[in-house]
C-alpha cells in the first residue's frame, strides 16, 4: 500500500533536498540540523561560563563582604596607648612610635602569652583576649581617638574547609612601618564612611584622604599562610599571603614552603570625622601597619574557626553566632 505523504512530510523532503532559489542554494536538512545543534551547544557553553563566572565572583565578593562567607567577626573599643611594641621592640619600654591598643588591657612592652591568656579585654567576644595595635593618627600632629575597630577573619579564598585556627602564641605584623610610597592596597587602604558604610575611597594604597562623610577607615590585610613551626620570626618570613590560582573556587591557596591556611585576618580601625587640619600616622604617611598577638581562649577561637569557616559554604549568610555582638558589624 502506497502511503501519500503529508503536508509536514513533503516539507520535510523539501528542506532535506539542495536547491536554488533565486541563486541561493539552501543547505541539505542535515547540515541545518547540525548548524543549529552547534549552535546550542555554544549557547549552553556561554551560559555554564557565565554561571560559573557569576559563582566565582559571588565566592570572591563573599570573602570581603562583612556579613556573608565564611567568616566570623570580633569588634573592640580602644583600650590604651603606649609607646611599645613586644612583637617588634620586645622588653623595651618606649622604643617604639605610639600605638593604640584594642583587646587585651594589658598589652605592653613585657607582653607574652602566658601574660595575655585570661585578662581583661575591651572585645565584644569575652574569649578575645588578643592583643590588637596599630599606629596612632594624628591630626596635626595631635593624636585622634579612634572610634573602634572590628576585626574579620575569613577564609580569604581559600579553601574554606581546610582553614585552620591560628596557632596559640602567633605573632603578626602586616604592612610596612617604613613605607615612604603608597604600599599594595591588598595589605593596607583608607576608606571614607559613614554609619550606614562606605561612600567612597581614595587612591589605592596606603594614601590618607581627606573625606566628606563622618568617618575614616583604616584596613590592614594580615597574611593568611603559616610555615606550620615558627610563632614569632623578625624578618616575619614565619607568614606568608596566599596566591591567586585562577578563576576556578578556591581562588587562592597557600604555598609550599607555607603549607598551613589560617583565617585572613582583615583589621579595620574607625575614626570619627569631620576632622580639619592635615591627617597623618605617627610612623608616616604611607606607613599603614598593624600587629597581632594571637592569645585569643584557644578552644572558643577553634570553635569558631570551625563552626564559621570550616562549615559556611562562602555563598552563605553567615549564622548569627559567628557575627560580632556589636550590630554595627553584624
């Protein structure tokens, strides 16, 4: 029995035969079919870039961004100022430049840690009995108070699994006391702000502006990768910065010869504002530092390394008890 083709059919034949039509030759139907299949698959392929594009910037946003990733945060009112250092003038009453201290009350000159573990603190966080310091501001050449600082730790890009509490004892130093040119804005940067946030920036790096809004803020990026033996070194060489890996999450990772992840600490200290005269640190116009002596209560930082990093995707909000008492902060 002969079947008569149907309308759709004989459509079907006609696309799938090579023919002119006003000197065009249309292309056989499987050649069509293969065009257009080529043709999705380079659509899906620029969609599953671009998801993963978007998934590697909100990983990245979410490690600076308060409030979301994996991270936790301590806020600390001004404790003292003194003209000491124990990290980097240990044992030596007034060598350095002036400080202000946050955290541990007791932070001076003899600091050590059996010294530090238990006393008073100025944190939000009880168990925070680190000992925080950064240069003193001026303000023509007089000191200016400083607000508060808050004190972020985060995976930092890392892999937020493997992140591992920072050593009992470890001594910090991030920046550089002797810059006389702006220093990478990844370590240390002011930023104008309000009470709601920040408005607006100045150059990158370590360059004091003058602003507009209520507020100015110092940050100072400390390094996030230990040699896994050494608290305490000098040179500093005991801490290292983690590197960029490429586009793919985890976007950075910790060297070799630095094998250990510790939280990126991200110390930010606030002054209030409007301020009219010249603004500038007691150790110079670049020279954005700041030091950390780790002598938190090791077994509520270790909770909290793992219960806000180690299990906080970076996509995620992080939970309430892993935000600072202090709501400014969250």
């Amino acid at each position: 029995m002969t079947t008569t083709p149907t309308t759709r059919t004989r459509r079907l034949h006609d696309v799938g035969r090579s023919r002119s039509r006003g000197g065009l030759t249309r292309a056989p139907f499987r050649h069509v079919a293969s065009n257009r299949w080529r043709r999705g698959a380079i659509v899906v392929g620029l969609c599953l870039l671009w998801l993963l594009g978007a998934s590697n910037a909100l990983a990245a946003r979410s490690e600076q961004i308060p409030g979301t990733g994996a991270s936790f945060t301590s806020a600390c009112t001004f404790s003292h100022d003194l003209m000491d250092d124990p990290i980097v003038f240990p044992d030596q009453p007034g060598a350095s430049h002036m400080h202000d201290f946050f955290g541990n009350t007791s932070t001076d000159a003899f600091s050590t840690l059996d010294s530090l573990l238990g006393q008073a603190t100025t944190c939000d966080r009880p168990e925070d009995t680190g000992a925080y310091w950064a240069p003193a501001l001026l303000l023509d050449g007089t000191t200016v108070p400083p607000a508060i600082a808050a004190f972020y730790y985060r995976a930092g890009g890392k892999d937020y699994t493997t992140v591992q509490p920072p050593p009992a004892g470890l001594e910090m130093v991030a920046g550089d006391s002797h810059a006389t040119a702006p220093q990478s804005s990844r370590i240390a940067s002011w930023v104008c702000a309000t009470d709601t946030g920040k408005v607006s920036g100045p150059d990158p790096g370590s360059i004091i502006s003058q602003c507009n809004s209520n507020s100015i803020e110092v940050h100072i990026n400390f390094p996030d990768c230990w040699d896994g033996q050494t608290l305490s070194d000098p040179s500093e060489a005991h801490v290292v910065y983690s590197a960029r890996t490429g586009l793919a999450y985890p976007l950075r990772a910790c060297p070799a010869d630095h094998p250990v992840p510790i939280p990126a600490l991200e110390f930010v200290v606030s002054y209030r504002l409007p301020l009219d005269g010249t603004l500038t640190l007691v150790s110079g116009t670049y020279s954005a530092h700041a030091d950390f002596f780790n002598s938190w209560d090791p077994t509520t930082l270790s909770e909290l390394v793992t219960s806000c990093i180690n299990g906080v995707p970076p996509e995620l909000i992080r939970p309430q008890p892993c935000r600072s008492p202090n709501a400014v902060f969250g």
